[in-house]
C-alpha cells in the first residue's frame, strides 16, 4: 500500500517514463514468438532452446547440386541473407557465387503444427517458415523427438513440392514436456497486467 501511494505523488514526466518503459518491456517480451505450442492431443511442446546466439548451418545436395542452410529458431538469422528482412532461413548456393543466397522463410510468418503422416507415431511438431511475397518460398523443419540430442540433427528430405524446402531435425525438445506455470503466465501478460494496473490507479 505504502508503494502505491508513492506511486500515486509521481508527477506526469515520471508517469510518463514508467508507461513508456512498460511499453519497451512489454513490445520485447512480444517480439519473437515464444516457440510454445498444444498438440491436439494435449502434448506440450517448447522450441524456445532452440534459439542459439549463433545460427545453425550445414550442407546438404539436391540433385546434382550442393546447397547450405543457415536458420535459427525463434529469432531471425545474424547471417546476412541478401538483406532479407526478418530472415529466419536461408539458402545457399555452394557451387556459385558468396552472394547467391536466398530466403527461405521468416519469423514473421512462423507456423507450428502436427507432425506430418511420414512420422506416424513419433512425437514431434513442424515448424514452418515462409517468406511471402512474389518468392513464395517455404522451409519446413520436421521436430522430432530423440532424448539423446542435445544439439539439433539436420537432415535434407527433398524439395516437394518446388519451392517447398523439408528438413528433418532431431532434438531432445521435440519432445513433449510437462507444462509449468511460469509457461502459463509469460512476462508479456505480466507486463500487460502491469500496465492495465496504471491505467486504472492514475
């Protein structure tokens, strides 16, 4: 009670400041998706470690061609994808030149869903990037759970349909989990709550 009432001698400038940095806090927490996701089955699935301070990167052949991947999971890519914006995906061309590179896919338009029929019976999500626009380029990454990964395995399984990238990653977190509660209730609906509070109190 004594801290809100010295909340309440606060003058308008340092009001101000409180919300605004409530604000920052709040557009932070809400920046990259929290990689969370239910299966209808009530599974619970977490990416989130997934997101590494370095991208991930390996190389893979396609027909008679040989490509890399760089991507990350939850967060765009550092590595500069012919300044693609948002870029979670990229491709590259090892038989040509450094700068023939391409998304494949951004964190803005990030899905996750089921596991598709080819892994009938394993636990696991696929996680899906697309880039949008005239590219029409999509990545889809196969989650799968293998307890024994403690770093994602990547696997190249084709190109199908044309455009449409599929990988395979085995990892210790495409395994579903027990729910708690700090998964519940994340720091953006603390810093919402926390704002409403103002809003209601001045």
């Amino acid at each position: 009670l004594e801290s809100l009432c010295q909340l309440r001698k606060m003058g308008r400038s340092s009001l101000f400041y409180l919300y605004f940095l409530s604000f920052a806090l709040l557009v932070n927490a809400m920046e990259y998706p929290n990689c969370m996701w239910i299966s209808p089955n009530g599974s619970h699935y977490d990416l989130s470690p997934l997101a590494a301070p370095q991208d991930y990167s390996f190389k893979y052949i396609s027909g008679t061609a040989s490509y890399g991947l760089v991507v990350n999971f939850c967060k765009p890519i550092s590595y500069d994808c012919n300044e693609a914006s948002n870029c979670a995906a990229c491709q590259t061309w090892n038989d040509a030149s450094p700068s023939a590179r391409g998304s494949i896919g951004t964190l803005a338009f990030m899905t996750i869903l089921p596991l598709p029929s080819m892994f009938a019976g394993q636990d696991g999500v696929a996680l899906s990037y697309y880039t949008g626009g005239f590219q029409d380029r999509t990545s889809e990454f196969y989650v799968t759970c293998d307890p024994s990964a403690t770093q994602p395995v990547f696997s190249f399984l084709g190109e199908n349909p044309i455009k449409h990238y599929n990988f395979q990653v085995k990892s210790m977190y495409g395994c579903p989990h027990q729910v708690s509660g700090s998964e519940r209730v994340g720091p953006a609906s603390i810093i919402a709550l926390f704002l409403l509070l103002c809003f209601f109190l001045f």
